[in-house]
C-alpha cells in the first residue's frame, strides 16, 4: 500500500480549505467577534464558564474581549487546554473524558452547579458552550453510579445511536442538562454564547442542553455563534478564492456511514470538475473490539473503496474538532487510488480499523485540537 498516497499539492488545497473552514468558526474568533460587537450593551460577567471541545478557545476569545477582568472555569476534553489558560491565575481548568464521561466529568459537574447556584442576585454569568459538553460535565442521581452510565453511553456509541438519541437519554437522567444547570443561577443576568455541533442547531441539543435557557428566572440572552452552516460557507467562499468553482454545498450527513458513503461516491463519480462540500454528523456501528479510528476514518476509507480506480477525485474527511473517536486523528484524505484491493479495505473497516489502513498510506488527518467542534466536513476536488 505504498504507492496509493494522495499527491502532496491535492491534499495541500484540501487541507487549506478545511482550513478555512475551521478558522472561522474558531472558539476565539466567534466568541470575541460575539463580545465585542455588542461590547455597550452587555455588562461585565462575574463569572465566565466554557464547557466543551471549544472551551479553552471560548474562553480566551471573553477574557480578551472583557480585558481579563473575572475568574473562569473551563471544562474541556484532555489535552485541549491552552498553555495560556493554565497558567491564569483566575482560569481553573478541568480536563475530561469523552465521548464516555469519568470522574474528572462527575468532579466538573458538582462544580458547575455549586459555582452557578452561589453567584449573588445582583451578578452576571457569561456561559459559553460547544459541543462535547454532554460527556464532560455531568452531575447524575445517586441512585446511577459513575460506572452504569460509562456503560449505557459506550453501549449507545457501539449501537450507532445518533447524538440526539444519546442526549434524549442525558437530559433525562443528569442533573444538570436540559436547562437544570441554568435553573439553578439566582443571579441578575446570564448570557450564553453556543457554538453548535447538532442538527437543527437548537440549544436544548447542544451539550445536551446545559446552556439551555428555559428554566431560568434572571434576564438570560442567547446567541448562537458558530455552525456549521458558517464552517461550509467559509469553505465554499475559500474555494471561490482561489478560482475554483463549488458545484455543491450541502448539509445532509445525518445516516450511517453505509448510506452516507454511496451517497458521496455516486455524485463524485459522475460529478463535473470542481468543490464538492457536505457536513454534519453521520453515525457508525462498531464491532465488539474496534481497531483503531472513527467515523470520520472509516467514511474516508468507505469513499476510498467505492472511487476505486479513479484519478480525478480527491476527498478530505475530518471532524472540525480535530478528533475522530479515541484517536489522534480528525480524518483521511483519500482519492481513488487510496485502495488497491477492495477485500483488504473491508477487512479493516468490517474491524473498525481504517485509521490503521489510512496511516498506513499516509493518508490520515491529524490537526491537534481545533478549539471549536461544528461536527464534520467532506470536501471533495473533481479533476
């Protein structure tokens, strides 16, 4: 599998609009373009609190437009961070697990609650919340251990439940989605900026609806301020840039990877030259012990297979967050040489292997961490 690599200056232009596309639903620029339009009208927070992948981004993007002048509490995934976060003295930071919550999610949850139900009545709360909420703050009922609900949500994840099967079943049980969390706030205002990552972009999905407004008594605002809508739209505005011309914009990945990869394929396949442009969020079934990469992988390597033998069709497959499953990866970038023999690249998608095959070709997409989270993008070139 040597000699089946995307060229170097095709992967290059596809990354560059992918690229495109991420920046300007970045955490900081949303949040700060957010802020500071409004800068006269909104009074200064008391307490800021970032939950999700985007958190840390979010975070620094307020504190730059309120000129650092509150203490915050981030809650992010591991390793998304920032060094400039962690080494603010009034920033607290609490790293979790996702997509299935531990401890540290449990620790993030009671924390949230305690520091939102303490403010005083006079004070104001700038929420900010983007998609990944759901798994790492949770605060549960004492009659649901820490381990039960590691296992229901693993088990919805293994049964391709679509994330808003899996936050139906959060906002039933937790204590602090589904509006719980912002019920709780006694304080005079709160205002909350969302970056979204469901379909429909409704604040009752998004973080399983810890920002979600309804319960609350004090004067609440709510924006949302990055979709993506906005991230394809930055690519398709990238793409005419540089005087190539979009064929297809669409927002429609909402099936499992099996029907979402034929339906990518087929209009390639008999596509006229140009930018093709899908997003949301497709769903995947896993094996009982899967290999390594995620659904953004394995539909990369699902296209890869159904392009086989053509030359003429390059595809970047990422999830905006800059992670795909429990791996390092965001995604692939394929084309139809990416796959010689077709049973090979079933035996490793039928294990849940594909970013083994991809790294293997050189044809994994590693970003690091985004610090925003729109679900995912496919960009597609027809030579």
């Amino acid at each position: 599998m040597s000699d089946n690599k995307v060229e170097n200056k095709n992967k290059e232009l596809l990354v560059e609009l992918f690229n495109a596309g991420v920046a300007c639903v970045a955490g900081f620029n949303a949040t700060y373009q957010a802020l500071t339009a409004h800068a006269l009208d909104a009074p200064s927070p008391r307490l800021i609190i970032a939950i999700g992948k985007a958190a840390s981004g979010m975070c620094e993007g307020a504190l730059a437009a309120t000129g650092n002048i509150c203490p915050a509490l981030v809650v992010t995934k591991y390793q998304h961070s920032t060094e400039t976060l962690n080494n603010n003295s009034q920033v607290r930071v609490i790293e979790a697990a996702h997509p299935v919550p531990d401890s540290n999610s449990l620790m993030a949850g009671r924390l949230l609650l305690e520091q939102v139900a303490s403010m005083p009545d006079d004070s104001h709360l700038l929420l900010l919340v983007s998609g990944g909420a759901s798994s790492l703050a949770e605060h549960l009922p004492g009659d649901i251990s820490l381990n039960q609900w590691q296992n229901l949500t693993q088990q919805m994840l293994n049964d391709g439940f679509n994330i808003g099967q899996i936050n139906t079943r959060r906002k039933q049980t937790s204590l602090i989605k589904d509006g719980k969390l912002l019920q709780a706030f006694n304080g005079k205002s709160v205002q909350v900026l969302a970056i979204s990552d469901v379909e429909g972009d409704d604040i009752s999905t998004i973080g399983s609806g810890i920002g979600d407004i309804k319960h609350t008594s004090s004067q609440a605002d709510l924006q949302l301020i990055a979709t993506n809508k906005v991230a394809r739209e930055a690519v398709a505005a990238k793409a005419s840039e540089l005087a190539l011309k979009v064929q297809s914009n669409l927002e429609n990945m909402y099936q499992d990877i099996n029907v979402i990869a034929p339906l990518i394929s087929n209009t390639l396949k008999k596509a006229t030259p140009g930018i093709y442009i899908w997003g949301g969020e497709p769903t995947v079934n896993l094996p009982e012990n899967p290999g390594s990469g995620g659904r953004n992988q394995s539909l990369a390597l699902l296209i890869a297979q159904q392009i086989q033998g053509l030359d003429n069709i390059d595809v970047l497959v990422a999830g905006t967050d800059g992670t795909d499953g429990p791996t390092d990866a965001a995604g692939g970038i394929v084309n139809g040489l990416s796959v010689q023999d077709a049973n090979i690249a079933k035996d490793y998608l039928d294990r849940a292997d594909a970013g083994t095959y991809l790294r293997q070709i050189d044809s994994i997409f590693i970003t690091g961490p985004t610090h925003t989270n729109v679900m995912d993008l496919v960009i597609a070139q027809v030579k």
